[in-house]
C-alpha cells in the first residue's frame, strides 16, 4: 500500500473551492477527495486565519465560514508553523507560511494558483508545487 499524499493548499485554492457555483470544479473536487479521505490536508494557524480573512472580504456568509473552519478543525492535519521556521524564500511573506507549513508537516505536494511560487520551479525540498489539476490527475491515478 502507498503512504497517503499529504498536501497544503494555498489559501486561493480553499477560496476557489468555496466560491465556485461549478459541481465539477476542481478546486471542489479536490475537497471531496479530501473528505473521502483519499489524501490528508495539512494546515496551520496562519492559513486558516488567511482563509477566512478572504472569504469575510468576500462577504461570504459566517455560518458557511464556521462550517468550513469547523470541517478543516475535524479532518486536517494541523501542525505548528514557529516564525523562526518561515524562511524567506518568496516575495510575498504570507506565501512563506505555506512553503513553511508544508515543511512542517511533511507534506508531499503544495497546491496553489499563486504565481509567486513559480520562483521555486515546481519543487521545494521534494514538496512538489503544483496547481489544482494536476494534484488531481495525481489522486485520480491512485
């Protein structure tokens, strides 16, 4: 048996999946995926308190947003991000929280629509960086 993909998702992503009308949108997918635990998610603090910063700017209803922190509380894999463990490797500091917590958490795979990350070509520390498709064409294949 292969060891569970364990994965960070850039708060874009999280955000996507929330606001897509779409049923088959990937971005949703990947969170059905992550229900039928075919994959951990990994996340810290920081992410989450980004995560929903984005949808409060969105005006998305705080119930819906309780529902999916609460979901995230129950079935992800939460580890500690310390400052001193965040390197500054990208432009933007709040990026450096996501390559950070996937340290962290020993994550194999980062996903995210952040171009900032392309600095990085794909790969940090054998975390590969990857967009939503083709961490899905990755599931699907298992």
């Amino acid at each position: 048996m292969t060891k569970r993909l364990r994965a960070v998702f850039d708060t874009n992503v999280f955000v996507s999946a929330s606001l897509s009308k779409n049923a088959n949108s990937p971005t949703r997918e990947l969170l059905e995926r992550w229900k039928r635990k075919e994959f951990t998610i990994v996340i810290c603090d920081q992410i989450a308190k980004e995560f929903i910063e984005k949808l409060e700017e969105r005006n998305f209803p705080s119930d819906e947003i309780d529902e999916q922190v609460s979901a995230l509380a129950r079935a992800a894999e939460w580890v500690d991000v310390p400052a001193e463990k965040i390197e500054a490797l990208l432009s933007d500091p709040d990026d450096n929280v996501i390559v950070a917590c996937a340290v962290e958490g020993g994550a194999n795979y980062l996903v995210t629509y952040d171009p900032h990350f392309d600095s990085l070509h794909g790969d940090y520390r054998g975390i590969k960086i990857v967009k939503a498709i083709p961490f899905l064409d990755v599931l699907r294949k298992q």
